[in-house]
C-alpha cells in the first residue's frame, strides 16, 4: 500500500469499495490501521492545544489588569475556545480571585457591543457575591443582575448573599499550581455518637423519595463528580425527639450503612446549616480528587438545590424559601465505618430532620469508586 502522497483520504474514497469488492480485505485492513494511527496522533495533538491554550488563559486571567482583561475577553469572544481549562464557570472563578473588582466591572460587565460573552458574565457575578462584593455598589454589576438573559440555571440564584454562605472556601490558584480541597472531617463540637453496641434490629421505614427529590439531594455531589452518592427520605409515623436521631440513622435500610455491625464506628455531630451548606459548597465547586468540580457559581447552584432537597422544599421554592425551611431543620454529619463509604480519600453522610420531626431526609456521598 504504498502511495507518494500519503493521501489516505483519497485511497479511503477512491479504493476501498474496489478492494473489497475483488475481495482484498487484507488491503482494507491495512488501510484501516493506517487511518486509526493518524487519528490517534491527531487526538493527541488536539489534547497538547489544549492543554497549551488552557495555560495561555489561565495566564491571561490570573494577569491583573484590564490590559490584560481587554486581550482575554476578545479571544474568548472571537474564538470560542474549548477544553475544561477554558471553560465559562472556570475561567470566571480564576477571574474573581485574581482581579480588581474595579476592572471587572469597567471590562468584563461594562458591555459596549453584542458579544458572545454572558455565560462568563453570569458565573462571574455570583463568584463575585459569593466573595461578598456588593453589587448594588457598582453600576455595571447593578445593571447585569437585573438585565440577566433568560433561560440560565444561575437566574435562580439572587445577586446577594445569603446568612447561609457564610462558611465559603475557595481554591487557591497560582499559574503552574492550584490547592484546595473539601473538609468532609467530623468536627469535635456537636457529637453526639450514640453508644455501643447498638441495636442489630432494623428499622422498619422504609425509602419513599421520588426520583425527582433522589436527583436534587444529589445535585451537590454529582457536579463535583465524586465516586457515588446516594439519597433517602423516610416518613415517621410520630414526631421524633433529636436526641433520639443518632441511633436511628444507622438503623435505616440504607447500602451507605449496610452491613455496619453493632460496634463499628458510626460517629455523628449535630452541625449548624451553614457549615453543611459549606461542605455541599465545597463538594460541588471544588469536586473530588479526580475532579474538579464546577466552579463556585454552579456550586454555589448545586449546594442550594442539595439543601433543597434535604429540607424538603418544594421543587418550585425559591433560594429565600430554601433557606427559611433549611433554618427550621435539624442537621447532622456522620461517618461510619460500613464497607459503602470505603473511608480512603472523602466521605460523609448528611441527615436532616424535618421541622415537624417526622421526615428524615439522607445523603451519603463517597469519593471512591
């Protein structure tokens, strides 16, 4: 098969069906090893411009300056890059650690012409509030919040921030390197462990939610893109007191619990709702080992809709009746030593009990496979 131009796209077309119809499969199959290896070595080309144009953002983003600001949004306007390293939510959040909120507003939401620029406009808003910039403060930021297109999952969210986000970590990046990670440890406040050896018996209730409800405790966990997740809601006959809450949980017909025995660790806190709402935050924004994450916008997004679900607000609630709802509710954290949650990189389950003390709502969350 040898050919002085190489053109394999014109034996492709020209050939193949000759071949085979004179029954030279072995022709095909060499021509066809041919064309995988140059797709490969493309495939991988486009994997190395990827990864180099990701750099040239994060550089450009990182740069402060509105110089520099002027260049990024100009490319990102006329080229529309893609690749994780280039995309809205991330690009938005490299933006808000590391440049003025002054030059922002004079570049990024000072709109002059139509450009192709608000998705990066909308997750940059609220990397802003979450960061406690009051937008009411700046003109162009005032204008976006309230002149916000239509049709965008991040509308939901107001353009303040809310008493709950106040436990808000932020990764730290630099040009070559990044830190962060999610605080799923057990604090030492608040425990309220319940003592061993515990009942073998099982409950009898049994796991009423509804995919719809199961998909919105979830949300936080699966934008970070953890290993596996899971979410239950029981219905109590009789309202129950909290502090019989902790010896319950292990009991439930749950996998996350499955198989604990009587005297393995099962350890549980109460917590405020601000540090859960923190560590779905986290979960979501900054994603597991091998993810990472969707960014603070959508993981401030996912952490609501988690806390939605765990409260049992209406599907249709706003953020402010989430909240409201979530502040009436118990929470705890816990961990326990069931074959489920694995315990070598992050985990944890979450429980919340209703106001009415009768519905327990659960979501258990692992980074492991």
């Amino acid at each position: 098969m040898e050919d002085a131009k190489d053109d394999l796209g014109s034996l492709t077309w020209g050939q193949a069906e000759q071949r085979a119809a004179q029954g030279d499969v072995d022709y095909l199959r060499k021509l066809a090893t041919r064309l995988a290896d140059r797709h490969a070595a493309a495939v991988e080309q486009v994997r190395d411009y990827e990864y180099q144009l990701a750099h040239v953002v994060r550089v450009l983003a990182l740069t402060p300056g509105q110089s520099s600001l002027v260049q990024l949004l100009q490319l990102l306007d006329e080229k529309r890059p893609v690749g994780s390293g280039v995309q809205s939510q991330f690009v938005a959040s490299l933006l808000a650690e590391h440049q003025r909120v002054a030059d922002l507003a004079a570049t990024v939401f000072n709109r002059r012409k139509r450009d192709r620029l608000d998705d990066l406009r909308s997750c940059l808003l609220h990397e802003l509030v979450l960061r406690g910039v009051d937008v009411e403060a700046s003109w162009p930021l005032r204008f976006w919040s309230l002149a916000r297109p239509g049709g965008r999952p991040l509308n939901w969210l107001p353009a303040h921030r809310s008493g709950l986000e106040t436990h808000v970590r932020f990764p730290s990046r630099k040009l070559r390197s990044s830190a962060g990670g999610v605080s799923t440890g057990l604090p030492t406040e608040g425990r309220v462990d319940p003592p061993t050896p515990r009942t073998t018996e099982p409950s009898a209730l049994r796991d009423i939610a509804t995919l719809g409800v199961h998909e919105t405790i979830v949300a936080a966990v699966e934008a970070g893109g953890w290993g596996d997740c899971g979410a239950w809601v029981f219905t109590l006959d009789e309202a129950i007191t909290i502090d019989r809450v902790p010896a319950l949980l292990p009991t439930l017909p749950m996998s996350c619990v499955e198989g604990l025995g009587p005297s393995d660790r099962f350890e549980v806190a109460t917590r405020p709702v601000e540090e859960i709402w923190g560590l779905l935050f986290e979960t979501a924004s900054m994603g597991g080992m091998y993810s990472s994450g969707a960014q603070g916008a959508y993981g401030r997004l996912w952490a609501w809709k988690s806390i939605a679900g765990l409260s049992g607000s209406p599907m249709d609630a706003s953020m402010d009746e989430v909240e409201r709802r979530a502040r009436k509710c118990t929470w705890f954290h816990f961990e326990a030593d069931a074959e489920w949650f694995h315990n070598e990189i992050y985990d944890y389950g979450i429980a919340a009990l209703s106001p009415d003390r009768r519905r327990i709502a659960v979501l258990a969350a692992t980074d492991t496979d």
